[in-house]
C-alpha cells in the first residue's frame, strides 16, 4: 500500500482524510509547522516561510497530498492578509517542488487543494467546468498561482491533480457551523439576492475524491470537487433551517451590510456560480451525498456511518 504524505493534515479536511487513508491501509506521515505528535502518525517539521524542511518527510513518499494554505475568510482582506493567503500557498508548492529536485524520489502522485475560487467571486448563469479560463479577481489569481505552483511537478515526471473544492460541509465545524448558528437563535436571514449559487460538497465525499485521485492514475489536471446538484442561497438557507426544524422570518441582509461588515471577502458570500462535477462522475465516482437534504440531516440528525457506493 502506498506512503502518503500529508501537507496541512491537522486542519478540518486533513484530519478527516487522514483517517481515511489509515483505515484504508496506507502508511500515512504528515509534514507540520508544529511537531506536536498526532496519535501514533510520523511528523515531519516544516516552515515554508522560512524555507525550512526535514528533507528526509519525502523519503519512500509514494504520494505527497498538500492541503496547506491560510483560510480565505479567517480575516478581512488587507493588503497584508492578501499576501498571507498567496504565499502560504505558493510558497509551500515551491518548496516542496525545489526539495524533491534535489534529491531520488519515488513520488508517483501530487495531490494539492486547490479551490472554486479559480472561477472567480461572480454570479452568473454559466456551468463552470475545469476548461474554463481563472478569473481576472483576487480568487481566480490565487488560484492560478496556486496551480502553477502544483504543476511544476509534472517536469519531474509525477502525474499532478489540482482539486478545485466548494464549500466542505462537516459536522466538525467550519461553514456549515457559521450558517446553522443564527438559524437556531432564529435570527437567521437569506444573504443579498439569495440567487448566489453555493457549490458544496460533504466532507465523506472530498475525502472519497482525493483517494480515488491516489489511485486512478488517468486522473490529472485540474478536477471539481462539488456536489452534482445546484442550489442558491435562498434554498440552502431555507433547506437548513428546514432540518432545523426552524423558519426563516428575517427579511434578506442586505448586500451593503455585509459589503460594511466583511469589505472585499463580502464577495464569497454575496456571489456565486455553478460548478460542474461532470469530469468526476465520468471518471466512475458516485457521490455518497449528491443531495443537500441528505448531506444536512447527515451532519445535523444522523450518527450512523454510511457505506460507500
């Protein structure tokens, strides 16, 4: 079975994909700025800031999955933190990129998060696919970067995926935690238009993708993780609040409170477009959670574990 290296593995995704991959059988290490132990799991330090890393992480290193990066909407856009959200992501690509040049590797495959923000913070009624061009805003940018950064790894002979991810739903936090608040002190409102689409995928589901990329070796190049049905915020609020066994009451926000409140990073939620999951349905994956209603009651009411198809 294969040694998989994991970038980022402490994180919300990380942590669930890594115990996916050990249930599954494969040898999995992590490369971390902090060298506090997780479980019985190898880590290696890192800091791609500072140029620092155990060159010795990438030995008999099968498959290197990289999911480091700042959290797009930690913090207000500055100047400052705009930077911080480029290069942790660059900036650990190239590292990574230089290190393996310098030295025999065995890497077959590298994996590395990429985002839907490649297409840009707009509405539209375009079906975005993984042909389509970046978008010329802050998020297509550092998208684009963040790919190239990942691409440069096929000169050395190792098959790259970039994995463009929706908004991941997850019991353990994250967004869905930050929707379902106010929805269940009944002060939650539908944001802007509500026509904004939200592309969202289950966190069991991105996991899935990111293995079968491990082991379906005609998966390359850039590659949609959302789920295959289309949904606005208007729905998704009412959806939720629905699983909820809540009402929406609130009229809209509108969008220049949010534009006040957020500045710049208020276009993550006052816009959105559909996203194609068509390349990863043709490649024979079969979503565990192709409906939102499913994928909340999951989260929010269910404990059972499904079985994946």
């Amino acid at each position: 079975m294969d040694k998989v290296l994991v970038i980022g593995g402490t994180g919300l995704v990380g942590k669930h994909l890594c115990k996916k991959l050990q249930e599954r059988g494969y040898k999995v290490s992590l490369l971390s700025r902090s060298k506090k132990r997780v479980n019985s799991t190898t880590i290696f330090y890192w800091n791609p800031n500072k140029g620092e890393i155990e060159k010795r992480s990438l030995e008999s290193i099968d498959c290197i999955i990289n999911l480091a990066g700042a959290n797009i909407s930690g913090k207000r856009w500055t100047t400052r933190r705009k930077k911080q959200i480029l290069d942790s992501r660059v900036n650990s690509g190239s590292l990574i990129y230089n290190t393996i040049k310098e030295q025999n590797h065995n890497i077959k495959t590298y994996i590395s998060a990429s985002a839907i923000g490649y297409y840009g913070a707009s509405t539209s009624q375009k079906i975005f696919s993984e042909t389509d061009l970046p978008a010329n805003d802050f998020l297509g940018e550092v998208c684009q970067k963040w790919e190239q950064a990942t691409n440069k790894h096929i000169e050395l002979g190792i098959r790259t995926v970039n994995i463009r991810t929706g908004i991941v739903l997850t019991k353990h936090g994250g967004a869905l935690k930050k929707l379902a608040q106010p929805i269940k002190l009944n002060i939650g409102s539908v944001i802007g238009s509500g026509r904004q689409y939200i592309p969202w995928i289950h966190i069991d589901d991105l996991c899935e993708i990111y293995i079968k990329a491990i082991t379906h070796k005609k998966i390359k190049g850039a590659l949609n993780a959302v789920a295959p049905s289309h949904i606005t915020n208007k729905d998704f609020t009412h959806l939720l609040a629905n699983v909820l066994k809540k009402k929406i009451l609130l009229p809209n926000i509108p969008s220049v409170i949010m534009k006040l409140i957020f500045g710049e990073m208020s276009k993550l939620i006052l816009n959105g477009s559909r996203v194609s999951s068509n390349k990863i349905v043709a490649l024979g994956y079969n979503f565990i959670f192709p409906q939102l209603g499913g994928a909340l009651k999951e989260i929010l009411i269910k404990k059972a574990h499904h079985k994946v198809v």
